[in-house]
C-alpha cells in the first residue's frame, strides 16, 4: 500500500546542505524515518532553497512530536567572529563590480506545537 500525503507531519526545516545532513543523520539514528522534501533542489540550485521554502522534513505522523522535540533540541549556533567583516567586504566589492551573488542559505527550523496542531497561540 502506497503511503499518502496525510501520512507524513512536517517536523521541521533546514535551509542548507550541512543543516539537512545533521537533521536526517539525528533523526535516522533515533530510528524516525524522514522525508526530505525539496532535498534535489537544494542540492542542485542552492541559491533558490529560501525562495523554494527549504528543505521539508517530513515524518510519520505517529513519530512527529517525537522528531520535533529532537530536533528543537539541536543546537545550531554558530559562532561568526569577524566573518561579517570579510562579507561585507565581499559585498562592496561584488556591488562594485555589478555582479549580484546571494550568500548561501543555512539554518534548521523545528515546526512549533501551535503549529503543528493548527491551533492559533494563546487558546
């Protein structure tokens, strides 16, 4: 029998490579079995992964709060020093030259209770 739509509840999203490879790596080895949909596109095109919505962690339903508790447990801090310095100096110089490169996408979103049930925050 061919798994439906309804099936699956959405645990979360990753918006980079590194973000979508921990979260699956996580939640495989907690033996939740996840769907990244959009993983292709963000793979191939990884420009347009915000436009697109990021990648969609899928799981079973009956595993979903489970996975969103994993991975609301993650932490993806990074630490950026004095990187915004060379990027903004990267900016100028991509600015001044005409060439217009976005900055590669990245983060991990984990699907909060109010919306995960539906209900509106504070009822």
């Amino acid at each position: 029998m061919k798994p439906h739509r309804s099936d699956f509840a959405t645990a979360g999203w990753a918006y980079g490579p590194a973000e979508v490879a921990s979260a699956l790596s996580i939640l495989q080895a907690a033996g939740i079995g996840v769907l990244p949909h959009g993983y292709h596109h963000a793979s191939t095109v990884w420009h347009y992964v915000t436009a697109l919505g990021g990648v969609e962690l899928r799981v079973p339903a009956s595993q979903a709060e489970a996975a969103r508790e994993i991975l609301s447990a993650m932490p993806f801090t990074r630490t950026r020093g004095k990187a915004w310095l060379g990027f903004a100096s990267a900016c100028l110089l991509l600015m001044w030259a005409g060439v217009a490169v976005p900055p590669p996408p990245g983060g991990l979103y984990a699907v909060r209770p109010a919306v995960a049930t539906g209900k509106k925050p504070g009822r």
